[in-house]
C-alpha cells in the first residue's frame, strides 16, 4: 500500500523552541531561575529560526516535504493585554507567504506551551476569562493570516499542557492558579471552541482541528486490578477528555473540531499511586516501578496501531502532527520512522475508510530548546550545530523524502537507511 497522492508530508517548527529571544514568554521568565533546565541554557537562542526561517523553509522543500506545521508564538505577537505587535505579525505573514511559496502547505497553531506574561500573572488558564482573551488573539491572528491557511490547531496538545503543568508541576503555570486543573480545563475548552468560532468568521474555509498528544496506558503490574483501573482511567484521560470537554462546551455540536491534530510518543506505565491525588492516583513509573514523567514514553510502534484503531472510532480527518524521537544516534530516527510509517500504511489498509489519515509532520525540523530538558534532547531531521546554528541534515531526514517521494518505504530506502546505519556511525 501507498499513501494518497494528496497525502502531507512535513515537519513540525515550535516557536519558542526554535526561533529564540522570546522574551515576553512566561517561559523566559521561568527558565532564569537555576536548575529548572537540565542543561543550565535558556531558549534565548533557539535554533536562530526568527531571522533564519527563509532558508530553513526553502531546506524543508529541498527535503521533499510539501506542508509544514508552524507555531506562532502567542507572547511576541500580543506581548500586552491591550496591544498586538504589528511587527510581530508582520513577520509571520511573510513566514506564511514564504511557506506557500515554496509549495509548502501551512498548518497553524495558535498556542504551543508557553503563553504572555501578563495572560499567566493574572491566573493563566485558571482565570475566568481566559477563554475570551484567546478568543481576541485568535481572531487578530485570523485577520492577518486568514487567506494563507486552510488548516488551524487553536492549542496545542492541551491535555498533555495540563498535566506537566497541574499534575506533575514540571512546567510554569500552576503557580497561584486558582482552581486548578479543572478550571483550566473549562477555559482550554471554551478556547478551543470560542477560537474556531474566529478563525471562521475571518477565513470562512478555515478547517479547525483538535489536537490530542495520544497514548496507550499499561498498568505496571498486569495482575493488579488497582492498576489495571488507573491505566484505563489514565489512557481514556490523555486521549478522550479534552474532546468531551470541548463538546460539553460547544453544547453537544461538533462545530470546534473538523480534524484530529494526533500525536504519538510511544508507551507509558503507570501504577496505582494512593497518596498522588493532584496525577489522580496513576502514577507514571518506570519499569521498576521508579516514579517517571509523562514525557517518558516507549518507543512503540505496535501501541500506534493502537491508538490509531481508537481514534478510528471518532471518524474525523487525522492529521499527524507529533511523531519524533529524541536521540544522538540517527539510527535510533530511522528506525521509528520505518516502524512507525509501515505500521500506518498497514492501519490505513485495515481500517480502511474508517481511518482517514491526511498527514504526517515529524517533530521537528530542527533540534531546539526541549522545554525542561534544555537542548539535551535532539528531535530534529536537521540537526543544528552549536554555537554557530549551522544545519545540517540527518540521514532520517532524506529517509523521510525518499518515504515522500514514493508513498511507501522502498526495500532500497530501508536497506540504505536502517539496515546499514550501524556502518555509518
């Protein structure tokens, strides 16, 4: 089996991970303080991706993508409550215009982790019109962007944002929130569905995705009833609650959700955990049973076809707009990016109408600032050298255009990418 011809291939760019001086992020502010970045940096670098997005869109098409998943950065562009930078969205304008011609199709996403200052200081997501002032920010972005983009995320992976941030408190946010995590969730899901209600008004063929970090849930010990509980509690949480939340706020219409934005990681495990009342007693371990974060998944391409045949069930358009590996060794990319397309096309052909898959996005382009883990974590096809930010691409990422080039993984590809990679490290 092939993909369709009019299949997406890309790659994911997160603003602040990758474009630098970021300065009016809640996130700048957070990472100053020792020791909450594993590796001591800040994102004030990036990747140099603000005054270098030119030449890495133009790389990205000589890569053989045809699409690109790009994240604004909420803070840059609307750094006041009462004041949007028209510098700010000048500049994504011509990021969206540069895209498009270099024949590559946009997929905007409105909100990736970090948010302004000013929106967290007086209660962030918590606060009882958090939902409405995204709504304004959504609509300005609409009626700069509108006529360049068909497909729109209004936030990304929100469920998996609530759970580093109120559950695990590894992420900035939680801090001085009142209502915690239920709270947050209302107003996430009043955004997702107040924010589609914007983006149509400006840009009436919008196509308004949900996005949902996917996983699959194993309870630590299988014989345990108690985890066995938590990890179907757990996996129905990650995957299912944000949609139903969303539809609870939309009054039972599906009108905030066209597509699935779906991402996959791999794997968690998780046991029943009494005392961790904020993580709803499911613990994510080790298989040790060592305490672990959610981020801390295994690479599992048999748990994607999992996950694909839930949300098979949902019967909406999926685009792919998070699946990486974090690693120095290519290898490691090559081979999830063969297990992990094989097991798709083989889901596409079982499944058949029922599964609708319109794209894949690897994340990411490039290797950048990885939230907590500093630049420790490499995800990126291109890989950027320190301190000088050249690029220089991976053999994954050519594993990925042949895979473009051909709708499938030729026998060629395969043996030239993942059979001998050892010989080339």
């Amino acid at each position: 089996m092939r993909f369709p011809d009019t299949f997406l291939y890309g790659a994911a760019i997160g603003a602040h991970q990758v474009e630098g001086n970021d300065f009016e992020s809640d996130w700048w502010r957070w990472e100053q303080r020792p020791s909450r970045i594993h590796d001591g940096e800040t994102s004030e670098r990036g990747a140099g991706h603000l005054t270098r997005y030119e030449a890495d869109l133009e790389l990205a098409r000589k890569l053989g993508h045809n699409a690109v998943c790009l994240t604004l950065s909420w803070p840059r562009i609307h750094p006041e409550p009462d004041r949007f930078d028209l510098d700010a969205l000048a500049h994504y304008r011509h990021v969206f215009t540069h895209a498009l011609a270099c024949e590559l199709t946009p997929v905007c996403v409105l909100h990736h982790v970090t948010q302004p200052v000013w929106f967290s200081a007086r209660g962030g997501w918590a606060a009882a019109d958090a939902a409405s002032l995204f709504q304004t920010y959504a609509r300005q972005v609409a009626e700069t962007l509108g006529d360049l983009c068909r497909w729109w995320l209004p936030v990304y992976e929100p469920e998996f944002w609530l759970t580093r941030t109120y559950r695990e408190r590894r992420w900035p946010g939680w801090e001085g929130a009142r209502g915690g995590y239920r709270a947050a969730l209302r107003q996430l899901a009043n955004a997702q569905r107040l924010a589609a209600s914007a983006l149509r008004e400006r840009a009436p063929e919008a196509q308004v995705g949900l996005s949902v970090r996917g996983a699959i849930v194993e309870p630590m010990d299988r014989y345990s009833p108690w985890d066995t509980r938590a990890a179907t509690h757990e996996q129905h949480r990650l995957n299912r609650r944000f949609i139903e939340e969303a539809a609870n706020a939309a009054d039972g219409n599906d009108a905030f959700m066209d597509f699935i934005g779906l991402s996959f990681y791999g794997k968690t495990r998780v046991r029943f955990a009494p005392l961790y009342l904020r993580g709803g007693c499911a613990l994510p371990v080790d298989a040790a049973g060592h305490p672990t974060g959610i981020d801390d998944a295994r690479i599992s391409a048999d748990g994607f076809d999992e996950l694909l045949a839930e949300f098979a069930s949902l019967r909406k358009p999926i685009l792919l707009t998070g699946m990486g590996v974090a690693s120095d060794c290519d290898r490691t990319r090559c081979l999830f990016l063969r297990d992990h397309v094989e097991t798709l096309l083989r889901s596409m052909q079982k499944y058949g109408d029922a599964l609708d898959v319109r794209a894949l996005f690897y994340a990411a382009l490039l290797d950048g600032f990885e939230w907590h883990h500093g630049y420790t974590h490499r995800y990126g096809l291109v890989h950027v050298r320190h301190p000088g930010l050249e690029r220089t691409p991976n053999p994954s990422a050519w594993f990925l255009k042949d895979i473009a080039a051909h709708g499938c993984i030729r026998e060629g590809a395969r043996k030239n990418f993942c059979d001998n990679e050892r010989e080339k490290h």
